[in-house]
C-alpha cells in the first residue's frame, strides 16, 4: 500500500512538473516567435462565422455591394422585426433568428436552394447572422453566407436602404406580418 | 522477454507523441482552427490549448524515448489520450463530423476518415499507454519487495 501511495505521489508530482514546464515552454516559444498567437485570441469575426470544415461564410462588403448591384443575391435580415422595420438593406427580407423555425417557410419557401443569401446583422459581435447563415446551410442553402456587422457598414457606405414593414419579395400576405404591426 | 516488448512499446507511443507534435508546433494558428471546430472548448482557452498541447505531447515524447520521470510521462499520457478520446467520442456522439486533427493541424487535408477510426486508433495507444504504466509500477514494486 506505501509503494502504491509514494508511487502516485511520485506520478503527481512529476506529472504537475511536467505540465508546468510545457506551458511556460509552449509561452516563452510563442512569445519568440513571430507569428506567435494572441493571447487568449480572438475568435469573434470572420473565424467564427466558419463552417465545421474551416470554410469561412464571409462575404466583403465590396463583394456584397457587387451582387447587390447585379441582384445575384438575396439579403436576409437576422435582427428582430422591429430593427428590420426601422431601416434595413433595400430589398432584404426579415428573417429574425429569433423566430427562424416559425417563419423559415414562410421566407424561404420561395426561394431556390442555389441562390446566394447575404445573411446580415448589426454590430462587430452580432452573431444573429453567422447562426442563420449557419442554419441555412444545414437546411440545403449551401450558397449562405454572412456580411459582418452588416446594417451598420451597409449604411454608413451609403448604400440603398429602406424603412418600414414591406419590402421587395415578401412571404405571402397575411402570414406574419400583420401581428408584428406596430 | 516482457522488458523488450514495454521497451518497444515506450518507443514507439514515444515516436507517435513526437509525430503528432511536430505540425501542430509548426502552425498553431492551423491548430488552433482544429480545436475550434471540435466545439468544445470555450474561445479564451483556444489558443492557449493549442500552445500548450503540441508541447505536452513533445514532453511526453521526450520522455516516453529516454525513460525519463516515467510515472508522471506515462500519468500524463493516459490523461492526454483520454482526453482525446472523450473529445472524439463526445462529437460522434452529437454527429459532428471534423477532422480529428490528430497528427496534423491543417483541417482541410483531403476527406477525413470515419470518426469511429481515429477512436479505434486512440484507443489502442490508450491500451499501450495504460500498459506501459502498470507494468512499470510492477517493476517498482518488484525492486522494492
């Protein structure tokens, strides 16, 4: 029994040891190094809003604006209702993550699987969008992606925005919208 | 007889550490990605794991090669490897399939086999380890007694 206890001190306390020397290593290495990592690193942009295989979803601004401009894509709305109704992306339509399994259908059930949707929200850390694009791809729209803090870049470039409840392609009337009115 | 084969065994789990290693010491950043997608740990420990980890198992390799502070290597690397192995059963589990990330840190190196492989996998080397670990507390209770 005293060789099993001084044998598992033994294993502790060399094991502690071992541990405490591979974290200063692993720090002073990184610290060397010039492409070192951040500390504790920033996993809050474009790496978040990546799929499981590493592919990133994000699409520039400059992208964005392009298929904009060539209506090759269509822009989702990922904030609540109410954000949408005070000003969103001319011609995007309002699909809050909030509510996303009651009006999926409602939405998207007119559109093609292959068309290119921007899903946006607003803010740096908004992440509203990376879960609905995320979604998206999971339920077949594979070609999903995300303008990051979307509403905020969209406006202050002076792109085309709009205001209230009604906007380009809507989901059939009498869905919805008439409960969120204000 | 016994001696040779836990000499051999040393070695090789001494190889496999030092191979697993080596890429994930050279891109952190790949690693780093890999652990991401593995969607367990929570963000502020993402990069220090993948620091940390590569440089554990180069510990390890050390001295599972040289037999050096063989309890705490071989404590260690039982820990280590279930740790890996709770982590691969736990997302096939809940059906994430990703890339283990096991030997290298890029994530996107061709089709990643079947989870249940990488598993297999580390469960054998977990017996090895385990092995290892009793047989050399065998030999220390055989020299004292």
């Amino acid at each position: 029994m005293s060789i099993l206890n001084s044998y598992t001190r033994q294993m502790a306390r060399q094991g502690i040891a071992i541990l405490s020397v591979s974290i200063l290593l692993a720090l002073l290495v990184n610290h060397l190094r010039p492409d070192g990592l951040t500390l504790p690193g920033d996993w809050s942009d474009e790496s978040r809003v990546a799929l499981d295989s590493g592919e990133t979803l994000v699409v520039s601004l400059g992208e964005a604006q392009e298929l904009f401009e060539a209506k090759q894509a269509i822009f989702l709305d990922a904030r609540p209702r109410s954000a949408y109704e005070s000003g969103h992306i001319r011609g995007a339509l309002s699909l809050p993550w909030e509510t996303f399994d009651e009006h999926f259908e409602s939405v998207m059930g007119a559109l093609q699987e292959d068309m290119t949707l921007i899903a946006y929200c607003d803010g740096e850390s908004c992440s509203l969008s990376h879960d609905l694009a995320k979604a998206l791809v999971e339920m077949g729209f594979e070609r999903s992606r995300v303008l990051i803090n979307g509403w905020s870049a969209w406006r202050e470039s002076g792109l085309p925005t709009s205001m209230g409840e009604v906007d380009g392609m809507m989901p059939a009337p009498g869905e919805h919208r008439g409960e969120n009115r204000p | 007889m016994t001696r040779i084969i836990q000499k051999v065994l040393r070695i090789f789990l001494g190889l496999v550490f030092l191979y697993a290693c080596w890429d994930k010491i050279l891109h952190p950043d790949a690693f780093a990605l890999v652990i991401y997608n593995y969607q367990i740990l929570p963000a502020p420990l993402i990069h220090f794991t993948a620091l940390v980890l590569p440089m554990l198992e180069l510990m390890l390799a050390i001295g599972l090669l040289f037999g050096i502070w063989l309890p705490g290597v071989l404590l260690l690397s039982n820990l280590l490897l279930a740790v890996f192995f709770s982590a691969l059963l736990f997302n096939a589990a809940r059906g994430l399939d990703i890339h283990c990330g096991c030997f290298s840190a890029a994530s996107d190196d061709g089709v990643p086999a079947a989870t249940s492989q990488y598993i297999l996998r580390d469960v054998a080397f977990l017996a090895v380890s385990l092995f290892l670990l009793l047989q050399h507390y065998r030999e220390k209770r055989g020299a004292v007694a």
